[in-house]
C-alpha cells in the first residue's frame, strides 16, 4: 500500500484521541539537535470541527487483537488494515516537522499479535527519531494495555510525555464495552508503573502522564467519571485527564449506548475537572443532579454557587486568592490580577473589574465592592426555583472512591 | 513645539516626562506629520535624558518604579515595545497615555489593565502576541538543499512588524538550517546564526509550491471528525488572512457546503 493511503488510514484511526498538548517546560534530550519544545504548545491548524492540530497523531498500526466495542480499530470491524514500517514513520514525522506542519508526535497504535511486541515497535520509531535524526521535539507515546514495566521505563526516557487509556471510569463499566481489558492489571498498574518512574526520575516523561476516557459509552454518570478523575489526580498524579464524547463508530448489537454524547456533557465534564485541578474544589463540593450528571443548564461553577447562596456576596477587596477563584465569572488571571491591584489601591467600581477581565454578567449577583452590592435585589427569589427545579445535589457519594483505595 | 520620539521604551519614557514638564505635544518619527508640517519640532534624542529626569523629579517627585527597574517595570517595558509594533497608528496615543498613568498611579495600576486606555494597549500587545503565536503554528517552510547548505523557506503575511521575533524563535527549533520569511514588504533571512532584513521588493525570489502539500492535506482531511463539525469556529480560529497559504481555509469552505 502506498504510504499516502497509509497515511489516510492510520490518522483516520487516531483521531479519536482528543490530547492535542504540545507544551513542555523542559526537555529530556537536551537542546542541542533537531527540534525543540515549547513552553506554551503550539497549534498549526484547526480541523473543521475547530479541534486544533499540533501534533502528528497516527497509528502505528490499525490491527487489533481486542474487540472493544466502541473502538473504530475493534477486530471484528470489516475495515481495510495496515501498518508503517519504523522507518517509514519516522522519516514521514519529519518531513511534517521540518515544513512546521506539526509540533511534535503522538504515537498510539492498535495491538498487532501483543501489547510487548507492539510497543517495542513503537518505540523503535521513537529511537530512530531521537538517535538517528537527533529529534529534540515533543513526542507523546501511548502506552498499550498490560505492557510490563521494563518496556515503560524504556519509553520514560525516549518521550516527554505517556499515556494510556483509561476509556471508563470502572471495572464494571469496562467490562461491558471492552471485555479482553482488566481494568486494574491492564490499566491502572502501567499507570503506577509511570508515576513510579516519573517520581524517581524527574528527567523521564518530564511532561507528565495523562489518559482518556470515552464519556457515555458504558452508560456511566458524570459522577462515576468525576470520582474516578480525583482519584488519578490524587493518587496517580496525572497531570492531564482528557474526555472525549462517544460516538458511535460500530454497529456493535451489545454496546449499552448507541446513541452519540452531547458535546455539552463533554465540556461540563472539562470545566468540572478545570474546578478540581486549577480552583480547588473538592470533587465532593461539584453539583450533580439525581442522575449523577453534572447540570448542562448551568457550569458547575456557577450551579456550586447557586447551592451555596448562603456564601455569598463577597467582598472584592477582601476576598482571597481562593474565595476569589469561587466567584463565577472570576477566572486564575482575573483573581491574581485583583490580588495583585488590592496592595496599592482598593477596586471602586465594575468597570475596573471589567477592565481586569472579570464577566460581570456572571460575576455581579455573587459580589461586593467596597460593601456595594451591584447585582439583582431579587437574584434569590429569580434563582432558588430554577435550582428546585434541577433537583441539584452536592457529592457526598464517597463509595466510589473507595473502589480503587 | 512637537517633541519627536522613536519607536523605543526609552524614547517615548523620556518623551512623556518631558511633555510633562514643557506642554508641548509628542510625536513618534514614524507617524505622518502632515498636520504639523509648519510646527517646529525638537528630537528627543538630543536631549540630555539625565536633566529631564532631574528636572521631573523635582517637578513632580520621584519615580520610584523607573528606578528599580522591577518585574513589574520589565513586563510594562515588555507591554510598550510589544505594542510599538502593532500596526494601528492609535498605539503611540494608548502608549503615551499609559505612561502618564503609571507616573500618576504607579505600574500595578495599568499593568493590571485597570484604565480604559490600558487596557486597550494590553489588548493591542495581546493581538501582537497572537500574531507571533498564529506565525509560530501557521508558517509552512519548504526546505531546499544547495551544496551542503539546507535552507527554509515561507512566505507569511504579517500585520504587525514581528517577523524578526518569529524567525528567532525558529532558530533553535531548525538548529543548522538558513531560515528565509518572505512578507509583502520584508524579507526576514537568517543566514548562519545572522540575521538579515532586506525589502521585499529589492529581493527577487519566489517561493515555489511544495508537493508534500498532499500529505498534508490527507492528514489534515483524516482528522476531521464529521459529528463534530463547527466551521464557524475553525474560520474564527483560522482566519482568512491566512488562506491565501493554508490550504485548511478551503477544505474547511468545502465542509461547510456539505462538499466533504
């Protein structure tokens, strides 16, 4: 098969992995060569769907031994397969690289015969790219399922960043829709097997492991997957946890959802993470509704504040960095640039806070300043029947984190 | 009277103070200066800096911020030389005015975008920025080789005057290449760890077409998943100015008549 039809192949096969992160503050591989890394990651282009392109994501192969349900590379699925020789990969990457066409590699593969064999060859490519060409750019290499920790700690010091996926939130989800996977040996272990690494060793995978999972395609809630999510944060230090909307790719009878996951779930799903990474919500303070999914109506944010009137207005040139960050409409810039104004000067009116980036729409019912309330006299009465109305409930359903303690 | 400026930190920094202290009105070298034609004008530069300084002090006490040169001193002189090359003649009035905020409130208060006006002029470092950041991703290199010198090429479309900033940061990515950006009035040329400027129209070279085009298209055209189509926003973060070299601007066009 010519390489242009390899190439159609085996991007179409990958493009369901959603990371597209190219930063990476420091390199593993020096500065002198090929390539360099970028502090902030770079996007060169942006498909149709605005999903921006930064790196040279394939497959090394579309061959696979599983039949996960939801997967377009299952074994049973009647699609034309094929694999790049190591080389043959290699030399395309740069070619793509040297044009500025991409800022890195993301390699991922099906498992042609075994995980082993199939993540030797992998990282074959990785060595060719660093010793041969000298590559010093960013490489994220996916880690396939069960692969022993020999071979991890061998692609810990080729690429800068690792990952495997997750693909749902727990041993029984997984089973209905990936039944040749185990959850714990499978996936959990190579992941302790990472931070093992990354924990010894700060120059191996200096740009952290991340993982996916596929959102709606085992019939799971937001808090199931919400759950999960703090627990790798906590326990396995992922820097990086990435949800991707199922859609139906097969015709698989026994896939427990066949229709597609609103893109909406997706991103409440994203902000409810950004909350427990970057503002410091405890994954028990996030809102969910009797069904365990997060509100759509509302951002998490915005529906924890509606819960929690009783914490509001807060004055702006009190506040902590923290409480700050608690306030919707306030973001980490606008919270430290307030920090930052309140040592010389105290914040007089909404226009400054405007101007300081803060969305007043969203911001004003929740503040004061210089003990000025701005927003709506009746924002409780407007508010409190719309939060009846979505039966909003904090998370106090801790049994699922104990699953994997 | 009409103080002349260049387009430098120092420059305008002086300029201001001693605007402040004569009245008189400020203009940068580069604006034209057809309405003041029959004004008479004094350069900055040949003023001596020391004295207005001096002489500002004393007017209007100290400035405490110009003297320990802080961070906060160096992301505002980072702010001001960033907005000195947009391409928006209004910048010199956001500028100046910025300058005369930070003699009066201190540099927290605009570096924080706190004024209109400063935060106009952090907005025009931002589109600088964005700029840099669009050229860093969207500039396509063609590489030729003569002899055993390798060479790239790209021809880019600047707004603002920053192709010397983008093929710097190029330089330590394509360590031992000779990098060439054509714009439509400069050519940026970096030739053995030197870096050159010429007019666009005194160099003759063409930037030919690269026949990789068509690996970049698959992968392009493989990528994109059709459930979650949203050409609005790939215009938005692809913008038009760019297509006369991206091929994605008409790919995303086809999509957007249902043609792929």
């Amino acid at each position: 098969m010519e390489i242009l039809n390899k190439l159609k192949i085996l991007t179409d096969a990958a493009k369901y992995d959603v990371c597209a992160s190219s930063a990476c503050s420091q390199s593993n591989w020096g500065s002198k060569g090929f390539g360099n890394m970028s502090r902030m990651g770079v996007c060169h282009s942006f498909t149709p769907d605005g999903r921006c392109i930064s790196l040279f994501k394939v497959l090394l192969t579309n061959q696979c031994i599983n039949d996960c349900l939801y997967c377009i590379n299952r074994k049973s699925n009647d699609r034309l397969k094929t694999c790049f020789g190591e080389r043959e990969l290699a030399d395309l990457f740069i070619q793509f690289y040297k044009r500025n066409y991409v800022e890195g590699l993301f390699l991922t593969s099906g498992i042609y015969k075994n995980s082993e064999e199939t993540m030797e060859r992998m990282i074959k490519v990785i060595e060719i790219l660093r010793f041969e060409y000298q590559f010093r750019g960013y490489i994220h290499l996916k880690v396939l399922p069960g692969v022993s920790p020999g071979l991890i700690n061998k692609g810990a010091v080729l690429a800068n960043r690792m990952s495997i996926n997750l693909e749902c939130p727990t041993t029984n989800k997984l089973e209905l829709i990936c039944p040749e996977k185990d959850f714990k040996h499978d996936l959990i272990a190579p992941m302790l097997s990472m931070k093992k690494i990354i924990k010894n060793d700060k120059t191996k995978i200096p740009a952290g492991q991340t993982t996916q999972m596929i959102i709606g395609a085992s019939g799971e809630n937001d808090r199931e997957i919400i759950t999960t999510s703090a627990w790798l944060y906590q326990k396995v230090n992922l820097c990086r946890i990435y949800y991707s909307a199922f859609i139906p790719v097969n015709q698989a009878s026994n896939l427990p959802v066949k229709e597609p996951v609103s893109l909406k779930r997706e991103s409440r799903l994203y902000q409810a993470d950004w909350l427990m990474r970057r503002y410091g919500f405890a994954f028990q303070e996030l809102p969910f509704d009797q069904t365990g999914n997060l509100p759509l109506d509302f951002d998490p944010k915005m529906a924890w504040a509606i819960l929690n009137l009783d914490k509001f207005p807060i004055e702006i040139n009190k506040a902590s960095y923290r409480a700050l960050l608690r306030i919707p409409g306030i973001g980490e810039i606008s919270a430290r640039r307030i920090i930052k104004l309140r040592k010389d000067f105290h914040i007089t009116s909404l226009e400054e806070l405007k101007n300081i980036g803060v969305v007043l729409k969203r911001a004003v019912n929740f503040i004061l300043i210089k003990g000025k309330y701005f927003g709506q006299a009746s924002f409780n009465n407007k508010i409190l029947p719309i939060l009846g109305e979505n039966s909003l409930l904090p998370n106090q359903n801790q049994e699922q984190l104990a699953f994997a303690l | 009277m009409i103080i002349k400026f260049k387009d430098k930190f120092e420059s305008i920094f002086y300029a201001v103070l001693y605007g402040n202290l004569t009245g008189y009105y400020l203009s940068s070298q580069n604006e034209p200066d057809d309405l003041f034609q029959a004004e008479e004008f004094i350069e900055i530069e040949r003023l001596n800096w020391k004295e207005i300084l001096d002489q500002h002090n004393q007017k209007f006490g100290k400035i405490n911020w110009f003297k320990n040169q802080d961070e906060q001193f160096r992301q505002f002189k980072n702010t001001i030389e960033l907005a000195l090359r947009h391409w928006k003649q209004f910048k010199y009035k956001l500028i100046i005015e910025t300058i005369r905020q930070a003699l009066k409130f201190g540099l927290i208060y605009v570096n924080n975008k706190t004024s209109n006006e400063a935060k106009d002029l952090l907005n025009l470092t931002g589109q600088v920025k964005s700029d840099i950041h669009r050229a860093l991703g969207f500039i396509r290199f063609i590489p030729i080789e003569r002899g055993k010198e390798k060479f790239l090429l790209a021809y880019f479309e600047e707004d603002s005057q920053v192709g010397d900033l983008v093929i710097n940061n190029f330089k330590n990515k394509y360590f031992g290449y000779n990098l060439l950006i054509k714009t439509s009035k400069t050519v940026y040329f970096l030739y053995q760890h030197q870096l050159y400027q010429l007019a666009t129209n005194k160099f003759d070279l063409q930037i030919t077409k690269d026949n990789f085009d068509k690996f970049w298209e698959v992968f392009y055209q493989a990528n994109f998943i059709p459930e979650r189509k949203n050409t609005k926003l790939a215009k938005k973060l692809i913008p038009k100015k760019y297509w006369s070299w991206l091929k994605e601007g008409q790919i995303i066009n086809q999509v957007d008549k249902n043609l792929i």
